[in-house]
C-alpha cells in the first residue's frame, strides 16, 4: 500500500476516554447561545443536521448564519490534554508502517494538531486534511475523499482507510480503498460488506496490516 488514511476523534484514542463528549457538550452550548436555539430543540436539530448534511455546522451555517469558521473554533476549544495521555507505542508502530500516513477528519486542523501533539503522533503524519478541505463538505460524502487522493496522487486501491464509523468507510471502499474499523469488542466477520476488517483499537491495526502484507488475512 501506498498511503494509509487515518480518522482522527476515537479512532487513534479510544471512544471511551472523555473527549469527545466536551466536544458534544460544546456543541449544544454553541447552538443555545451563540446561534440562538432554545434548549429544548438542541437535540432535535442536532439530529436532523447530522442526517440532513452530516455535520451539525452545515445545518447550522445554512439555516442559522453561523460562520464555520466560529463554530469550528467554539466547539474544538477543550483541554485536550486533560484527557488523553502520549502513546510511544503506538507512535513508533504507526510510523513503522511503510508509505504515506495522513489525516482525514471532519474536525478543525488546529483540533488535530492539538491531539497529535499531546499523543505524541505529530511527527507520524505528513498531512492533516480537515473539513475545509472539500469546502466544509465532510465524510461519507464522497468529495473529501476524492481531494485527498488528488492531494496523494494515488488511486484509491493503492490506500488503506482507519475509522470509528463504518458508513464513513463505505464511501471509502466505493474508491477502492481498503477499510479497517476501529469497533471495540464486535470482533471480526460481523456487520457490513464494505468493512474488510474490525479491531478493537487502533493499537493492533500495525499487526493486522503485517499480516495482510504477507498474503494472509486480515483477521
């Protein structure tokens, strides 16, 4: 393989640490007070956002004149370091991998550089492709994976996708790539066609790819 494609938020840290939910608790802050949402519809809208465009900013920027630019920044301000500790580990097996290991996330660049950096896995990563890099058009929709092949210069079968959300990987698959799913305790051989393989975290896909290096299987 040629290029290994990473997602960022719990998929190189694990679902269950708690920084993604000061992330979701800032999102409903921003709807409530800076888009002028009552409380009681946070929830609602959230969720229909989330189906309707696949990010809550979209629906948010088209129904409610929010800049991206300033919900990006509100809702990625925490302490990231308050809750994820350096991986060395991990560091030194990700950068053992051969090719190009890149970032593709519906983030902010400035949220994964914060991440990277406090996990130790800056220097793994050549390039962080983040949400504006198909005009605030995120994942699964299919134009932020076609740029960042366009960015890489290499077909879709030439790269391997990691991710948390399997229908993140579909779209995925659609351009030929490999896909691993990060699936705490679901195991392998369980789930959609589109998924070659499920792990439990991140930390094992390194000997899941060796073995599929050498002609074997993936689980």
């Amino acid at each position: 393989m040629d290029a290994f494609i990473f997602d960022l938020d719990n998929t190189l840290y694990p679902a269950s640490t708690s920084l993604f939910p000061l992330i979701d608790a800032r999102i409903n802050q921003y709807m409530h007070e800076r888009a002028g949402i009552p409380e009681d519809r946070v929830d609602e809208l959230r969720r229909r956002y989330w189906k309707d465009y696949g990010l809550t900013m979209v629906g948010l920027a088209r129904h409610h004149g929010v800049d991206p630019e300033d919900y990006l920044d509100y809702v990625h301000d925490v302490d990231v370091a308050s809750v994820l500790r350096p991986q060395p580990e991990l560091a030194h097996a990700l950068s053992a991998l051969p090719g190009v290991k890149v970032i593709l996330t519906n983030g902010s660049l400035n949220h994964a550089l914060r991440v990277l950096e406090v996990l130790g896995l800056r220097d793994v990563f050549t390039e962080i492709f983040d949400v504006r890099l198909a005009a605030y058009r995120p994942k699964p929709y299919p134009e932020p994976y076609q740029e960042t092949l366009l960015r890489l210069g290499v077909p879709g079968s030439r790269c391997v996708m990691v991710e948390d959300i399997a229908l993140n990987l579909k779209t995925a698959k659609e351009f030929g790539m490999a896909t691993v799913l990060i699936d705490p305790g679901n195991g392998p051989g369980k789930g959609e066609a589109y998924v070659d393989v499920r792990i439990d975290e991140v930390a094992l896909f390194p000997d899941a790819y060796s073995r599929f290096a050498r002609g074997k299987k993936w689980s």
